[in-house]
C-alpha cells in the first residue's frame, strides 16, 4: 500500500510540474526582432487573469525596448473588437498566446482576431502550427518542437518580409537566444467593457 501511494505522489508531482511549465517564448521574439526589428508594440488578446503568466513570460522575451498591450477578454464573442482596440492603439503585431482559456492557438476566437487585424496590415505570430492555419505569418515554440514554421500564404493586406524556414533543436534555440535581461516589456492591460 506504501508502495502504490508513493508512486502514485510521485506522478502526481510530475504531472503537476509538467502543467507549470510555461512557454518559452525566447526563440519567438528572436525571429520577431530580427524580422521585425523597428516593430516593438506587441498586442495580446486574452482572460488576463488566466493568464497573466504567460504575458509576463513574453514580456521578459520581449525585452525593456518593448511594450505590449494587452485587450482582457471574457467571453469569446469579444475577440474581434478586442482585435479593432489593438489596431486602434497601433500595436504592430499579435502574439497569440499557447494557453489562454479563450484567444489561443487553434480556437475560433483567434482565427476571428487574426483574420480582423490583418484587414489593417496588423500581422500575428503564434507558438504552435495552429496558428499558421489561423493567419498567422510565422510560429515558433514549444508546439513547433524548434522548427520556425513560416506561412506559405497571407491573408489581409499584410504585407511582410518573412524569416526564412529553419530548425532549431530545443539546445540549439536557446544558444540562439539572447540571454535574459533584468528589465522587461512594459504591460498595459485594457479591460474589455
């Protein structure tokens, strides 16, 4: 009985842990900086609350030269005029956001935000390869397994340049990436009304 119970604490642990792991968003604000280098204002649709973690872990990838402005959703029918707020307040490109209850790669809330930002040249860049089939011009994460994935088409009048298709291993990707700074992105949050 010790025994079962012990093993049964130990992968609960583990799965526990395997549920904190956040996002490292590092090797996707590297492609974004060098694609985009002039493009700081990064936007980000989602239940803040629920996910205040990750944009954090974005703003310290994003760096203190950055500032991200994030529109708070609750319901999923708000992504859209989430998305006319970020393209009212200039953000220059979406980050799509792996997790979020709402506004995440491959749900239908996103795909509406995506495809509404880029009918004013407002790109989005995601983590996994559901965004790619939602609009976004380029993704690379954890989902990606390294390899920076890199649309074959655009919607919109997006007009960009796009990084060139690579792989990165996971080892690779963090040599690539530039180590971490003590500042981070500024954060403003907009509550959806």
């Amino acid at each position: 009985m010790f025994t079962i119970t012990r093993t049964l604490g130990t992968l609960a642990l583990a799965l526990a842990g395997l549920g904190l792991q956040a996002e490292d968003f590092q090797p996707l604000m590297k492609v974004a900086k060098t694609t985009w280098p002039e493009k700081t204002h990064l936007g980000v649709i989602c239940d803040y609350r629920q996910s205040q973690a990750q944009v954090e872990n974005l703003a310290m990838a994003a760096g203190p030269e950055a500032r991200i402005t994030v529109v708070d959703v609750h319901h999923f029918d708000q992504a859209s005029l989430a998305a006319q707020i970020l393209a009212n307040r200039q953000a220059n490109f979406l980050v799509l956001l792996p997790e979020d209850r709402l506004v995440r790669d491959g749900s239908y809330p996103a795909t509406l935000a995506v495809r509404r930002l880029a009918l004013y040249g407002i790109p989005a860049v995601g983590t996994t390869p559901k965004a790619l089939n939602q609009g976004a011009v380029f993704s690379m994460g954890d989902g990606t397994q390294g390899d920076l994935l890199v649309t074959n088409k655009l919607i919109g009048t997006v007009s960009v340049i796009l990084p060139e298709k690579a792989t990165f291993s996971k080892k690779a990707s963090l040599l690539l990436a530039e180590p971490r700074r003590e500042g981070m992105a500024q954060i403003a949050v907009m509550p959806m009304k």
